[in-house]
C-alpha cells in the first residue's frame, strides 16, 4: 500500500510533533510544510527542529503546496484572539482553503463538534467539504481523545451513567505558545478581566460537554461556567514567564457542566496553571470519574509530559489520516468512524 501523502499547515509546537511521528512512520508521507516563520522557511521541515531531516523544506505558500499531490493536509495554524471579547476564533477560512483545494482536511483546531457549537462554521465547513468530495476532521487530545472520546469508550463498561466527570489540565510554565498570555500569570488578579478569560476558555472547551451529553443521550437544560483565580503562595521562579510574584496570577481552574432538570450530567475540569511541581493547588488531576452501575474511576498518568507536552495533541490528528480520507465527504466526527489504531 503506498503511503498516504500529507501536507502541514503550521509547524508550531503540534506540528513540530508530528512533523518527528510522520518521518518515523512508513505508512505516512510529508510532500509539503507551510509556515510563515521567516526563520523556518528554506529550512529541512525536520531538521530544523533537531530531528532527520526528512527532505521536505519549508515554504510560506500555501497556494503552491495545495497544487501538489497530496491525500490529506493536517491544519495547525494559531488561534485568532479577540482581546475585546476574549474569544479564541478558529481558523475556519484556512479550513475553507483547504477543502476547496479538494484536499481532506484534519485540524487539532478547537473547531469540534461545531454544529452545536458554532453552528454558522460547521455550516461554512460541511458545505465546502461537501461540495468538493473531501472530508473534514477535527481531532486531537482535548477536545478529542481525552475529553469525549476516552471518557464514552469507558461509559461502554457502565450499564447506566448517572454522572460523567472528566479532569485534566497542563503545566504552562515552558509553553511557548503566544495565546497562554491569555492566562495572565504575574498579573493582579483585580486588574485581570476574567469574564472575558472564562468566556474565550468556554469558548475552546466547552464543545467536549456537549458532544459526550449528546452521545450518553442527554439533553442539556442549561450548561454552566464557573472559573476560580489562584496567586502565587510566594514569589515562583519559572523558565517561561520569569518570576512571578507573590499574590499575582498562577493558576485558573475553569468547570464546565451540563445539566438536566436541574441534575450536573457531565462536566469537564480543567487547569491551567504554572510550577506545577512547586505549587499543588490547584491540582492537575488527569482524572475520569463515571458514577453509575458500577461507578467508575480511571487515573491517566504523564498525559502531558512537559518534556513532549504536545506530542499527546498531534497524534490523535496523524493517527487519524486513513479514517479521514476513508470517510464520507463533509464534516465528520471521529466517534463515527472505524476505530483509529496507531499509524505504523
């Protein structure tokens, strides 16, 4: 079988990831990466990260690399944040672009399960993967894999769910990414507007709650946001955002949950936080809690590991090529595919 042949759009954090999984693999081929980093472009797409070079150099068109031959185009492309409302928009354009190239397209972008969510890009999407044979496909860790995919496989143990509680959260301290200043970390948490933080964090997350209500067959009253602020106990030395001092912003935990007739149904907990090795609270619990017949509890260990942090982000999107380009042309979600299975 010839290897599926892939594009990246965006060699970011996810895509240096999978950039490394896709030059280990036989099954998977790069024929293009797409950045606009002026110090990444002419470079080998590998390489230039450490890694074998892979024979691929990089390039800021976008248009020529959509020209080649190319089964699928994986879409990493950054978050456009809106400091009036503190919303994160989706790239949804890049995605467009994509699919009227006639190229499947699989994007760790939080465009997940748009149709409840943002219904006007699900609209946009679904038409021009539609229109043009190819599939769009969201996936990733979260929301994806862990937050609902992981959490509905588990429920398939459970003869009724009576409540489904997901927890996770990262470590920011070494995260490069220019959306975590979002977060404000060394900030006064008086001065900080976390109403628009929470919303733009809803906003992201809040997709996995209704897309594991709606497969447990649950139809959501209300769905509801809470968001704690945490400051630094004393000053934090960290390698990211320099010190941060006592009594300023160093963690958020945002609770997310659906309900029914006035019942929590299914809520996700996540942190966002730094030092998580000097300070525990708020804890990052990688935690999946089903109360029902029986009740169940599942730990998941080094999920996010701060020495690879992302590659748990960028496999679930390289690992899902062939469900990708196998499926029906238009907006698909992973759960109603073939189970996806490591690429090798």
């Amino acid at each position: 079988m010839e290897p599926y042949k892939v594009i990246i759009w965006g060699l970011g954090n996810v895509g240096r990831a999978a950039v490394r999984m896709i030059g280990e693999r036989q099954s998977v081929q790069l024929v293009a990466a797409v950045d606009n980093d002026p110090e990444k472009i002419g470079k080998d797409a590998a390489g230039l990260f450490g890694f074998p070079e892979i024979g691929v150099k990089v390039t800021d068109d976008i248009d020529a690399a959509l020209k080649l031959d190319a089964d699928v185009v994986l879409v990493y492309t950054p978050l456009r944040h809106d400091p009036e409302t503190g919303a994160f928009t989706p790239s949804a354009e890049d995605m467009v672009k994509v699919l009227n190239a006639k190229k499947n397209c699989i994007t760790t972008i939080p465009l997940y399960y748009s149709q409840v969510t943002t219904p006007d890009l699900y609209k946009m999407i679904n038409t021009a993967a539609q229109k043009n044979g190819v599939t769009f496909m969201p996936s990733g860790l979260l929301p994806g894999f862990y937050a609902s995919h992981l959490p509905l496989y588990l429920c398939n143990l459970v003869d009724h769910v009576d409540e489904l509680t997901v927890q996770s959260g990262e470590d920011d301290q070494d995260n490069t990414s220019s959306w975590v200043k979002v977060f404000g970390y060394g900030m006064d948490p008086d001065k900080f507007p976390q109403d628009k933080l929470k919303a733009g964090i809803a906003a992201y997350y809040i997709a996995a709650v209704y897309e594991m209500g709606d497969r447990l067959g649950l139809k959501f009253d209300d769905v509801k946001v809470s968001h704690e602020v945490f400051t630094a106990p004393h000053d934090l030395q960290t390698r990211g955002f320099g010190v941060v001092k006592k009594g300023t912003m160093m963690g958020h935990r945002f609770i997310m949950s659906g309900y029914v007739k006035g019942e929590k149904k299914v809520s996700l907990i996540y942190v966002h936080k730094i030092c998580n090795d000097v300070v525990k609270e708020p804890a990052i619990d990688n935690h999946i809690h089903i109360a029902g017949i029986p009740t169940i509890d599942v730990e998941v260990q080094n999920m996010m590991p701060l020495e690879e942090s992302y590659v748990t982000s960028a496999a679930p999107s390289v690992d899902v090529i062939p469900q990708c380009v196998n499926a029906p042309a238009g907006y698909q979600h992973v759960l109603d595919q073939p189970t996806m299975m490591p690429l090798v």
